[in-house]
C-alpha cells in the first residue's frame, strides 16, 4: 500500500498487554477527505488501534503514517496534524464555551487575539454562537460534543479520529454531532470513526472496516459490505422466543439459504432472490407450521446483519463485556493536537 493518497495508513500493527493480543496483525488505509469507519465487538482492538494511530500508544510490531508522519519515529508532527475526540467531553464545566476554546487554542499556544478569533469561528461553525458565551454546565449533551468536536479543531488539523463520539447521547444529539462531522469532512477533513452504532457508520462512512480478534476481516462501502448476505431479505418475528428454531428452519426451507437468528429479539432474516413469490411462499408455510408471527416483511440487509454475519454477534450485544472477552484498555479521553 502506498502513502501519497492516504491520510491515514497501517500495515501490520501488532499490540499486547500481558496475555492479550490486542492487535495481531492490523491494517488499514485511509484516503484523504474520507469518513472510514472501525466496526467491532468489545475487545476486538478498536480502542487501541486509535492509540497508535493517536500517539498516545506505541505498538509492538507493525508500523503506521499518519498525514505523512511515522507515528512512532515522528510522533510530535503527527500531533500537530490530528484531532482525538474521546468518548467523553473533555470540557470545563465552570467556563463558557468561547473560554473553553480561548483556553485549548491558547494551550496550543496560539496568541490571546488568535485564540479568540479562532474560538469565534468555531462557535459559529458549529451553530453555538448564541449559547458561546454560557457556562457548559447548562449545554445540553448535543451541544457538549459539538463543542468538543470544535476544541478538537483550533488547529485545523488535516485528520480527525472519533473514538464513539456519540456514546450516551439521544437521537437529536447524535444527529446534532452526524451534522458537524458531515460538514467537516465537506472541508477536506479526513475521519476515523469507531462506533458501535450500525446506523452511525451507515450515515457517515464511506468505506467501512469491520475488525475482530485484532485484525480486519472485512472492508468495502456499507452497500459492498451489505451485498455479503444478499439482496433482498424476508425478516420474521414470532410471537413466541420458543418458535425461533423452527421459524429459521421453515425460512431455510422455503428461500434455500441459511437465515440468521436474533433469538432476543425473535427474529429471523433470510436472503431470497425473488421478493414477492419468496415473501408468499415463506407466510404460507409458517401459516401451515402454526406459528404464531407478530410481522414479516420484505427489506434490504443492515450493518446490523453484516455484523452478525461476520463476527457472530449483534452489534447491540457487542458493546457490553461478557464472552467477546475483556475489554481493551479505554483511549485517552478529550482532545489531542
């Protein structure tokens, strides 16, 4: 792989802490003024990927550029051409936000009269100009990450890593922030994304590595990672979490391709070619088998499925620890330059 036209470029990182193999061999290229999302379940080196890539981290094998730079050789030029913004705002709650970004851009030991024009800008780019001058404490969660997304950018840095930068919020504030990350990659900007919302990586990455046990196992656009299970799919849900077997089984029968199950949510989803006669024939046989269905519908596959079909979990159950295996370390949280 090549480094002219990507912003971001790894090439077997290997990591380990203790008796964990946190990356085992991890690639990735990610071209200039693109969204590249890192899908995975917990545990699957996300996380510290990130760090690496961040500096914050150095790996044991394996080397990394990013905006050119060799992270571990010239680490300081990578800082100042990256953003990072954690999982939780790293903001001071007592000071307005206009302080807030007059503190970071003078950390970044931009001049008094500088660090407020470039705070300024910023507030008025991410639409909290009205509310700039109010203490933090009062934003509302939307209004936080935003704020936390511009304190990442006093230095217009070329590449900004997201490390599931909506964790928490609620759906208006998770659009709030799709928004500005949207108009920030309109300006050129490059975007790593981890996440563990299917939906977010849908909306906002134009390619998307799904990582597991350390490494990627899969890559492509939503729609080419999408087209792995299929086109169209029948999607059932039974009454009872006792009929799931036997839905998926008569489901199998019917279309001739294996279904995937989501017993917690009694449903079944199964590839089929020809829509209207495959969605016919599969309620007329579960009508015959006597089972009770709440709905059955014709779609095209998710994230959601793809990320089943590749790494045996639902997203929803990999985000919590249990038998995916021991989290990785968490990365350093708030904003780096």
């Amino acid at each position: 792989m090549g480094s002219t036209r990507h912003a971001i470029l790894a090439e077997g990182l290997r990591k380990r802490y203790g008796g964990t193999q946190a990356l085992a061999g991890f690639d990735l290229a990610v071209p200039e003024g693109t969204v590249c999302g890192l899908l995975g379940p917990n545990g699957a080196g996300k996380t510290t990927a990130v760090r690496i890539l961040t500096t914050l981290l150095r790996p044991d094998a394996g080397h990394a550029r990013v905006a050119g730079f060799d992270v571990v050789r010239q680490a300081e030029q990578v800082r100042f051409r990256i953003g990072l913004v954690g999982q939780h705002a790293a903001l001071d709650e007592v000071l307005s936000g206009r302080q807030n970004l007059v503190m970071f851009g003078r950390l970044y030991h931009l001049g008094a009269a500088a660090a407020r024009r470039r705070a300024d800008e910023l507030l008025e780019r991410f639409d909290l100009a009205g509310t700039g001058d109010k203490p933090v404490s009062g934003y509302s969660g939307g209004m936080r990450r935003r704020l936390d997304l511009a304190a990442s950018l006093i230095l217009a840095p070329p590449v900004l890593f997201l490390d599931e930068p909506t964790t928490g919020l609620d759906p208006r504030g998770r659009g709030e922030v799709w928004q500005a990350v949207a108009s920030l990659v309109a300006a050129g900007t490059t975007v790593l994304l981890t996440t563990q919302y299917l939906e977010e990586a849908d909306r906002l990455a134009g390619r998307i590595h799904v990582m597991e046990a350390g490494r990627v196992i899969a890559e492509g656009t939503p729609e080419e990672l999408k087209s792995l299970i299929g086109g169209d799919r029948i999607e059932v849900v039974v009454r009872d979490a006792g009929d799931v077997a036997t839905a998926a089984a008569v489901a199998e029968r019917v279309a001739g391709a294996r279904p995937d199950r989501d017993d917690d949510r009694r449903r079944v989803s199964v590839p089929v070619r020809d829509r209207v006669a495959a969605l016919t024939a599969v309620a007329s046989a579960l009508q015959e088998a006597g089972l009770p269905i709440e709905d059955i519908a014709l779609r095209r596959p998710t994230l959601d499925e793809v990320f089943l079909h590749l790494t045996g979990h639902t997203a929803e159950s990999a985000g919590s620890s249990g038998p995916m295996g021991p989290a990785e370390p968490s990365a350093a949280e708030g904003t780096a330059a």
